[in-house]
C-alpha cells in the first residue's frame, strides 16, 4: 500500500502500513509546523492526547526529533487527563513523561499538565482553563471504538458545553473522572491530528469519515477547528473498513 493515499476525498485520511510508519509520518509533519510557527521566534502551542496509541509518536519524537525540534519554543497541554496522581500508570502526563518529555530539553515552565491533585475535579478543570492558550497551533487526539475523542464520550451533556474551555467529565470505562477540553477548546484550534491505529477502530473511523452521524451520538464528528485543517493519520489496519 503506498504511504500517504487519502481515503476519501472529503477527509484527508492518510493510511501506512503499520502503527511506526503512522508515528514516523506524523513526526515528520508535526516537526514542519513547530519549525515554520517558531522560524520567526513565535512559540507553538501543542495539545497532547493519551490513551495508548500516541506512545509511539512520543518515543519517535524523544529518538528521532530531540535535536531537530526547538522544544524550549513548544507549550504543552493535554487535551484530556484521568483523574489519577501524576505517577500512576493510567495518567496521560505520566505517559507522556516517560515516552517524551522526560528525553527531550522541554522547558518546565512551558509544560502544563491537567491538575489532579484538588479534591474537587471542578476545581481543578476550572484552574487548567486559566492556562489555556487562546488558540492551539496543533492538538493531537485519538478515537475510541465508540466514536468517543479526548474524554467527550457518545450522549455526554459535556458536548453542549457552551461557556466552559476544561470540564469534568465521566467515562464508561475506567477510570471514570476525567478531565477534558471541550469541543469548543478543541475548535479554537488551527489543526487536529487524529491517530488512529488498529482492527478495533475501523469501525468506528469509517463511520465518522464516511457516515459522520450526529457528534452527540459520535464526538470526534464535532470536532471542526476554526483553521480547517483535520488530518486522519491512520494505519491499514483502521483503515480496512473504509
Ligand atoms: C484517553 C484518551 C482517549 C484516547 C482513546 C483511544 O485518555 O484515554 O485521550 O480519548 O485517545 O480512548 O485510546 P487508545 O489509544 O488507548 O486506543
């Protein structure tokens, strides 16, 4: 299969072999658009997913980027946490630590990780929307193979969200208090990057690009950035159904 065909004329869904051809593909192009944004000194503000499919590109990045990328330029967000200490196995920033930042020269002061530490997650999804940019340059996300993106989950009032930029939000699927951007910080954004990998998500990934149903009902549809620019990073696999 040749790298980088598109799918579907409508969206620009880019298939590879296999999981490391997606990481190394989409490292190629994230590593353009921080060089192009910071070229004239500006300062490129990056929104990370988690889950388990973006730790390649993390320690494609860490391996292959880490002299290339001018990290001290680059401001980091999550665009979704669990509710879990910082140091647990199930924590989005954990992974990202030990896959990423823990390898790259990333400026502490530049790195914004979702709190977790308030008793009250209101609290804390309040504290993170007083960080946020007013628009990402990139966000990263992934899909769940219930159409679900960061933590915006299929029937969850959280996607009405008129106002709040950061809400609380409760998962079917463990662990259930999480932290997400709504899809209204996901929109102010110039472009998203979905990476998607493997047979367990080709339902679900034909149904948005090819059906693209109701975002209440499948809520990586409402995800539409304000700069236009969605691309579907995906290997054979995810793609098989479309
Ligand atoms: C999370 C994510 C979530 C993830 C999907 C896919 O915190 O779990 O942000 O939206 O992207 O659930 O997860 P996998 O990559 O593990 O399949």
């Amino acid at each position: 299969m040749a790298s980088g065909l598109t799918a579907d004329a409508a969206a620009d869904v880019r298939i590879f072999p296999d999981p490391d051809a997606v990481a190394r593909a989409v490292a190629v192009h994230l590593t353009s658009l921080i060089e192009a944004k910071t070229a004239g000194g500006g300062s490129f503000f990056l929104a990370l997913s988690g889950g388990r499919t973006p730790r390649a590109l993390y320690q494609c990045l860490a391996a292959d980027y880490r002299d290339r990328i001018p990290w001290a330029l680059v401001n980091i967000f999550w665009s979704d946490e669990r509710y879990v200490p910082h140091d647990d196995p199930r924590s989005n920033y954990g992974m990202a630590r030990e896959t990423l930042l823990d390898h790259v020269p990333v400026s502490a002061g530049r790195v914004h990780p979702m709190p977790t530490d308030p008793a009250d997650p209101d609290e804390a999804a309040r504290r993170y929307e007083r960080t946020l940019p007013r628009v990402f340059d990139l966000v990263l996300l992934g899909i769940g193979s219930d159409g679900h993106t960061a933590s915006l989950f299929p029937g969850s009032p959280t996607l009405d969200e008129p106002e709040r930029r950061v809400v609380v939000a409760s998962a079917p699927i463990e662990p259930q208090v999480r932290l997400t951007l709504t899809l209204g910080a996901l929109n102010g954004s110039d472009t998203v990057f979905f990476v998607v990998t493997g047979a367990n998500k080709a339902p679900a990934l034909r149904r948005i690009v090819k059906d693209s149903p109701d975002y209440h009902l499948c809520p990586a549809v409402g995800v539409r950035p304000r700069g236009g620019t969605v691309i579907w990073w995906v290997d054979a696999a995810a793609a098989a159904a479309l």
